[in-house]
C-alpha cells in the first residue's frame, strides 16, 4: 500500500490546471475549483489502477479531504 | 456546502416529469450545442420540451421515454439527477423498445415533424445499434451542474444494476449506447466495467448537423 503522501501526488495528477502544490492530505477536494465529475471518474479509475481498489459513487461523495478517502482506499485495499 | 448525507435515491414518478425532459434534453445534447432529438424532427427545444411532457404523461413501460425507466436522486426536496434504464422487450407485447417509442413520438408529434425526420433516415441510419432483447438498457443521465462531481450517477448505475438482478430470471448483460465524443459517459461506463463490443460511423456528413457526433459506441457489461 503506497503512503498518504504518494496517495496525495497521484490524486494531484488527476487535475489539469490546478497547481499540484495546493493539494494537501487536509485538502477539501470538492470546494477545488475544477473538481467536476470528469476529475472524480479520474480519480475513480486512478485508484483502481493504482491500489486495486474499486470506489463506489458513495465513497467519493462521503470523503471530505483527500486523507478521507485515503482511509477508504485503506480500509478496501486487499 | 453540499452535505452529501443528504441525497435521497428512488424511482422517479410522474411528480418528477419536468425533470426527466431537461434529463433528455440535455443528455441528447451530449455536452454540446446540438439536440439530436430536436434536430432529428426539425422542432425547436421548447417544442420538443412540450412534446416530451405529453410522452411521459401517457406512462408507457418500456423505453426511454417512461417514466417508470428512470432513478433519480434528490437533495433537499429537489430532484437534481437522473437515469434510465430497462429491461428490453419486457413488456406485455414484447415490443421492442424502438416500437414502443416510436408509437409514442408518432401519438403526440405533428405530421410535419414526423415527415421530417423520415427524410433524415438515410442520414442517421448509419448511427443504428439494435437493442438485445433481454438485455437491460441504459440511456439518458444528467446532473444540474451544482451537483456534478458527486458521482451520483455512479451511484443511480449501481441501483439500475441492483434492478436488472432482481428480475427473474436475472438480466446478465447490460447495453448502453453512447455518441464517441462523450469523454464523461466513455470514462464513467468503463470504471462502472462496461467494454466497448461495437462501433458504428456515419460518413455522411451531414450527420453534424443533426447529431452530437458522427460515431456510436456500444458499451456491454455483464452482470
């Protein structure tokens, strides 16, 4: 399992025109400003490509941070 | 901020109309100026607005076009997604959902905007991908854009799938066909596990000018 910080870069590279230096652990991911459902199936399939992990609609939707969905990547990690 | 504790997932029903138009509307859209629906009978988007309400009214089962076909999520009170969905062909008549629909366009459209979109046939025909009887279908999603980035039709897919299992026998395969230039829809129905089976292209050109796209995608997923 990759570490929060490695979790936060690859969540970073999913946004186009946000600088990635703004993108924290504590980051409230749906307040960034280009956060849209495109950016959110990226992350989706990021996730999945890099953990292994399969995220539901609801697991986006109910983390607030990125560490918040960390621990949901965490918690279904095999 | 949106407190996402407080969506609400169900049916939708005939409460909900008005919202189930501006669902085709904008899905037929695709993301882009041009309104196939509209385009393919010559009639503007507030006739075709007019005509969808009448459509959903008359409650058919069946197609794309009833009610009964959509799940949609609420927040506060307002509906603020929506998607359809259906098992083919399962209707008293086994009609195919393509009759079902047509019958309907034909009950409520005047003769003007029917003749039109005869004469567009040879135009789209090369756009044409059967629907599998038996197979469940998926069509139509939108979100208003202050919810989008919520997943909430990730989430409305899963309950269409929970859907198609809960027949009896259940539904093994799910089909949704998707206009090539739709990143959102292509990205979200290959996370959700859906493959591409099929791809149609119209050369001719004159298929921008009624459709979103010159390319149709079929998406499969088994269940």
């Amino acid at each position: 399992m990759k570490s929060l910080e490695e979790f936060v870069a690859l969540f970073a590279e999913q946004f186009d025109d946000t600088d990635t230096n703004e993108i924290k652990a504590n980051t409230v991911f749906h307040d960034i400003e280009e956060w849209s459902s495109l950016v959110g199936l990226s992350v989706i399939a990021m996730i999945d490509e890099e953990f292994d992990v399969t995220l539901k609609g609801d697991d986006i939707r109910n983390s607030v941070t990125v560490e918040d969905l960390y621990k949901v990547v965490a918690s279904k990690a095999k | 901020m949106i407190d996402s504790g407080k969506y609400i997932f169900r049916p939708a029903t005939v409460k909900d109309i008005p919202f189930l138009v501006e669902t085709v509307i904008q899905a037929e859209k695709s993301n882009t100026g041009a309104c196939g629906m509209a385009n393919h009978f010559g009639i503007s988007e507030d006739e075709l607005r007019g005509y969808l309400v009448q459509i959903f009214e008359e409650e058919v089962d069946g197609c794309e076009l009833s009610v009964s076909s959509f799940l949609v999520a609420e927040y506060e009170g307002q509906v603020v997604a929506a998607t359809a969905g259906w098992l083919e062909g399962a209707n008293d008549e086994e009609l195919p959902s393509a009759i079902l629909k047509s019958n309907l366009i034909q009950y409520v459209m005047p003769r003007e905007a029917i003749m039109r979109a005869k004469d567009n046939i040879s135009i789209t025909k090369g756009l044409s991908i059967e629907r599998e009887g038996g197979t469940y279908q998926r069509e139509y999603s939108y979100v208003i854009p202050e919810h989008q980035g919520q997943m909430l039709i990730q989430s409305l897919s899963e309950m269409h799938f929970e859907r198609a299992r809960s027949y009896n026998p259940p539904v093994k395969k799910v089909q949704a066909h998707v206009f090539g230039e739709n990143k959102a829809v292509i990205l979200s129905n290959k996370i959700l596990g859906y493959k591409i089976t099929k791809k149609v292209v119209s050369t001719n050109p004159k298929v921008l000018d009624l459709y979103p796209s010159n390319t149709m995608l079929l998406f499969e997923k088994e269940l």
